[in-house]
C-alpha cells in the first residue's frame, strides 16, 4: 500500500472534522479513485494515513478520526515475517492489530462482549482482508481475549484511545517504535475498611434497597468501562446482525429493506448520532457468525459495499 505524505498532527483536529464523516454513513457518494495497484511499503517507521485501496471490489478510505467507537467481528491476524504497513517489523506476540482506516499507528482498546476481557493494542497493519471482519489481532492479543487457536473469532467492541494515538503518532514521526508490552495490571493492594462504614449503592448513588436492578447489555457495558481486563466476567446476552445500510431519509430505507426482506428478517431502526438523525436497515438477529458472513456477502453482491457486521443487545439492533 502506498502511504500518504506524513501530516503533521498538529492538523489531526481540522482533519477529523473533515474525514470523521465517512465513519458514520455507510452509503456516501464518492467517486471511485483510479484503480492503480498500491506501492511497496518503505522500510521505515512513520505515522500513515494512507490513500485509499480496494479489497475483493470494496473500496476503504484510511482516515482520521475525531472518535472511533465500533461493534463487530475480531479475526486472529496470520502473522508472517516482513514489515507492517507503516514498516514496523511483524511480530506474533506482540500487542498490533491490523484495521481498515485508522491511522498507522493508532492506539484502540478492543473488548471481547462474550467474556468481558479487553487488551489494548496497537493498529500497525492494514486489514482484515475478510469484510465481515472488524479488526485482527496477533495471536498474542487474540489469546489475552480468549480467542484460542487459529481461525476463531469473537465479537468486541473497537474504541481509539485519541490521547494515545497521538503519542503514538508523535513518535512514529520520529522513527521510533512506541510498543506495548505486557497490559496485565498489577493486583489492586486491599484497602482496611473500618467497621460500618460499608454502604452498598447502586446506579443513583442512592443506597440499595429491595427490587430488581437494571441489566445493561454487554454492550453497554463495555462501551462505559476502560482499561484492560484479561479476567472472565460475566456478560449478558449479544446478537450478530449485518447493518446493511444507513439514510438520512426514511422513504429510502424503506425502499432498501424492501428488496431485502427475501435474505432474513429485516428491522429499520432510527439512530441519532450528533444530533444527526439516520435510519439504519438491518439484517438479522443471525445465529452465527457462518450465518452473519453469508448475508453480509449476499448484501455486498447487491451492491451495498459498505455493508458490515455488528454486535448489538438482545432486544434488537438500535444503536448501543
């Protein structure tokens, strides 16, 4: 892949403002970039945006976001000798992560909503090649995630952490390697607590009393929490669905569930995201993820390319 001209990052918050809109609309008109091969990859280590790049027919456009903050699918990446997308050398047990559009380096916390671990990893490397897949991880952050042996997967939530990403940037601008090393946090030391002053509270503040708490989905869960966790947890129930299409006009998601009705139950869903409002048309729930990849490439075979796989609560596919 050719890498774009290093930016200086002190532009990185105009450029988002810019660039952060192609995350939030799967249907933008844009017109195709001539479909020239990329360009080998300097053997250097440098802060990459990157032009865009087609895979299998579906056109990615690198970019930088102001936030990122996605559900999905994690694949375990193959990791071969050689030199990542920015250059940096490729290394199994490292804490990287290959991803689509994010900056080379970015700095992302990846949560898995099955078991409650989160790593967080460094996005080194371009893909997956797979589009019903999210993000890939080296083998060792597959594995601090519970994702045992080749070929497994798991559904996460994806977020950049901006501050260091920026860090990150910073010093790949000068060449050097910011790695990650080992994310297991220390054993919290216990605290003494007097006698009686032990309160238990729940959501308000307010101190529990008799009735049933709320259950918040695993999504909602992961996508409040922060740091690593590499400790089962219990989680509550997630669903695959395949977000087929996103319009600000509700006569034209109508019309784009219509025609796909015949793969699996369709639901449309209203979705307000900085007070812009979309309506989103998804497939599902879907029973596996088998089942999520074949309706994600007979939604793409019908020509919605930005079509994606995502994890959402139990209780249907609204934005969580």
């Amino acid at each position: 892949m050719r890498p774009a001209s290093v930016l200086g990052l002190a532009l990185l918050p105009a450029l988002a403002l810019v660039q952060s809109a192609c995350l939030l609309d799967l249907d933008v008109a844009r017109p195709e970039p001539p479909p020239s091969p990329p360009a080998a990859v300097a053997a250097t280590t440098s802060w990459v945006v990157g032009e865009p790049y087609r895979i299998g027919g579906i056109w990615y456009y690198p970019t930088v976001p102001d936030s990122y903050n996605r559900t999905g699918i994690a694949s375990r990446l193959d990791v071969s000798e050689g030199l990542t997308a920015n250059g940096e050398p490729r290394n199994a047990n490292s804490l990287a992560a290959a991803h689509r559009i994010l900056p080379l380096p970015s700095v992302v916390r990846v949560e898995n909503l099955d078991n409650g671990r989160a790593v967080i990893v460094r996005v080194n490397d371009r893909g997956p090649v797979h589009p019903g897949r999210l993000i890939a991880l080296t083998p060792r952050a597959a594995s601090d995630l519970g994702m045992a042996g080749e070929g497994s997967t798991a559904r996460v939530r994806v977020r950049l952490l901006r501050d260091e990403s920026r860090h990150a940037g910073l010093a790949a601008r000068s060449g050097r390697i910011t790695s990650l090393r080992d994310t297991r946090p220390a054993a919290p030391t216990p605290q003494a607590v007097p006698i009686g002053a032990v309160t238990v509270t729940r959501g308000t503040g307010a101190p529990a009393g008799p009735g049933r708490a709320r259950v918040r989905s695993a999504v909602e869960l992961a996508g409040r929490s922060s740091g690593v966790n590499l400790v089962d947890r219990p989680m509550a129930e997630t669903r695959l669905y395949v977000l087929a299409s996103m319009s600000p006009n509700r006569g034209q998601a109508d019309t784009i569930a219509d025609t796909l009705r015949d793969i699996d139950r369709v639901q449309l869903t209203r979705s307000t995201l900085e007070e812009s409002v979309s309506f989103e048309v998804c497939i599902g729930p879907l029973h596996s993820v088998e089942r999520s990849d074949s309706v994600l490439a007979e939604v793409i075979a019908r020509g919605y390319r930005r079509a994606r796989s995502v994890v959402r609560a139990t209780d249907g596919c609204e934005r969580s």
